[in-house]
C-alpha cells in the first residue's frame, strides 16, 4: 500500500473495504457496546465489522432498546442477551442490530447473515455514583436508605463484546476491573459436571458431595477459577449487611434454614452488581491458611510433623487415591470462606471471612464463585 498524501491513488485509500480486509472487526474501543440507560444498550461510531465475508459496515452513534428484541417485548431478569449485527443482503441498506437469547443467531436470520458482537445480562443494578460508590435516592453516598436503591436493568459491567470478554464463557459474569471477571450469580450445577453462574437456581454446595477441591475441579471445565479474599472485597463491595431478624438485605435471617435460590432478595447486591456476596452460603475462597490452634485427634494423635493416619483428602465428590497430608497437628490447613450463610444474620458482609474450614470439608452452606481472567 502506497502512501499518496494526495489521496489521488486509490491504493493509498484506507476505505471501510480495506480496513475489513486488515480485520473484521476495527475498532476505536475495545468496548464498543456500553449500557447507556437501564433499558438502553449505546453502539459507539467508527466500528467496522463485517458480516458473513459480504457486507461491511461502519457503525454510527445508536441505541438499541426492546425495539430490537427478535422476540418479546421486555428484558426479562436473569437473562443472558446476545447482540447482533445483521446484513439484510440489499444493496444500500443498512446494517440491522437484534438483541436475542439465541446464542447462535437471531429468530430470522442464520449464520451467513448475522453475526455476534456482543452481549449483557439483565439484572439487578445497586445504585451508584461515578466512583462506584453506593447511594441513595437522592444521590448521597451511603445516605439513608441506600440499601434499596435497587433496580431491574442491563448490568453495566456485565456488557461484553469481542474484545472486551472472558477467556471463558461470558454469559453471567461481570467485569471488576484489573483484567478480571467474575460471576454474578453462586454457582450453581451446570448438568455437565461444570458449574455455571445463574439466577433464581440453588448454588451448588457440600449438599451435592461439593469441598474447596471439587468446587476447584468444577470451575477449571467452566474455565474458571477460584477468587481470593482481595477480589471477594473488590465484587461485594456495596453489598449491603445481612440482617439478624429479615432478609431484606441478604438471606440471612436466624430463622432461616436453608439456601434458597439465587437472587431471591432484592437488595442483596453489590456495586458492580454481583448477586449474593453477603448471606446465603459461604463462597470458597483460593487462599489456603494454617490455624493457630493446636489440635489433636485420632487422625493426628500427637502435636508433631506427621503424615494423618486417615486420608482425609479423598473427601469430596470424587473418592480416589490422592494422597495423604503431612502436617503438625489435625486439621491445621483451612481455605478462606467469605460472606456468610443463611442464617449468619449481622455478621455476614462484604468483607465476613471465616478461617476454620479444612478444604476436604463437605458441608452443605459452603458454595463458590467463578472468577476468569480477560482475553
């Protein structure tokens, strides 16, 4: 390509043809999707995309709202939405934009004449100031009632495009910032020996055979991993204390006495929009601690290094032959849990840690929470 700083040569052109040449999709911003209103999804102009190897186009400025829905005429809460470009093949027409659940194409298009950019979740949004600070309805950072300043709408860190993702599966997940998304929701049961990150579904916990170790074997097919307690501060911040006599902030009522589902209260979330960091189950955390407390049993009788006499570590979903561990007295390796459980009441929060669960532990109000690197 040569340089005509006359631009009288048409090989010195750097036209919308050439550029999609150079890539199928060029960009000024990696985040060329972004919620511009609760109900409202912004396009930002100087994006050219190519659809289908045959038409071209450079977006401009655009909202896209319910209007462009393939299907319905609402958001629904919960949902994972996909966002698509979409070539009509008529010369001089412009491109069209569709929001579908299809994950594949839109409801009357197909595969050659639509193609995927983007997509958001549609969810609980915490009311919240240029800082990510939480507030009320009047805009005061944590002024009085800010715990229910809480709306349905596009999660605004949940919108992704093709340069602005997970390495895994974005669906559920929101960006916090330093390269790193996380899930929305407590995991919950895939159906595929995975674990997936959903609404109004019961997290996936020691109920199902589940410890830090099958959790940590569940994640890596998702492809995800484990958070540390650092990131766990960072998602729940904004999530509000849980209350010792209600649920309204969190399900963490005394007189509670089970999981429930994901999302059920309202105002149980954070400020990037994470669902449930405060209350319901325990989230298992990456970080491994050895307790302060000396302890003997009859798998360690005595306060010295010593290999256990029962193999603990085979406790879990799987049982198989994985060794044993060497330690100075029982049971002094524990993972972090943060958050609190169903019936924690005020001393579950956004920054509860608990230090005194071993990770070969199966306990049935311990869950977790996928985090994944960007692409």
């Amino acid at each position: 390509m040569v340089d005509d700083v006359t631009k009288t040569d048409a090989r010195a052109l750097l036209n919308v043809n050439k550029m999609a040449m150079i890539s199928d999709i060029v960009a000024p911003s990696s985040e060329y999707l972004y919620a511009s209103g609760a109900n409202e999804l912004g396009v930002v102009e100087g994006c050219v995309i190519a659809v289908g190897g045959a038409g071209i186009f450079k977006t401009a400025n655009t909202t896209l709202t319910v209007a462009n829905l393939d299907v319905g005429g609402a958001f629904a809460v919960g949902g994972d939405y996909y966002v698509y470009i979409c070539d009509s093949r008529i010369n001089g027409e412009d491109e069209r934009y569709v929001i579908s659940l299809n994950s594949t194409y839109p409801n009357g298009w197909n595969a050659s004449n639509s193609r995927k950019i983007g997509g958001f979740h549609y969810g609980r949004c915490r009311k919240v100031d240029a800082n990510l600070q939480p507030v009320n309805g009047s805009g005061v950072v944590f002024g009085t009632g800010w715990e229910s300043a809480v709306g349905n709408g596009i999660v605004p860190r949940s919108v992704w495009t093709l340069g602005h993702r997970p390495k895994c599966n974005p669906e559920g997940m929101v960006y916090i910032g330093g390269g790193t998304w996380v899930d929305i929701y407590l995991d919950s049961d895939d159906g595929a020996k995975g674990l997936k990150s959903a609404y109004n579904c019961a997290p996936a916990t020691g109920t199902e055979g589940l410890n830090w170790y099958s959790m940590t074997e569940r994640l890596e097919r998702s492809g995800k991993r484990m958070p540390g307690y650092a990131e766990f501060c960072v998602y729940a911040f904004g999530s509000p204390q849980g209350l010792d006599d209600a649920n309204t902030n969190a399900w963490t009522a005394a007189t509670n006495t089970g999981r429930g589902v994901t999302g059920s209260v309202v105002n149980a979330v954070s400020a990037v929009g994470c669902v449930d960091a405060v209350g319901r189950v325990w989230e298992w955390m990456d970080e491994l601690v050895t307790r302060a407390e000396h302890a003997t049993n009859d798998n360690h009788k005595s306060q010295a290094w010593g290999w256990d006499s029962v193999r603990t570590l085979k406790a879990g979903e799987k049982d198989y032959d994985v060794g044993n561990i060497y330690q100075f007295y029982a049971n002094s390796l524990a993972a972090l849990l943060a958050g609190g459980d169903w019936a924690d009441g005020s001393r579950a929060g956004a920054r509860a840690v608990n230090c005194a669960y071993c990770p070969w532990y199966v306990y049935g109000n311990i869950g977790v929470r996928g985090a994944c690197d960007s692409m």
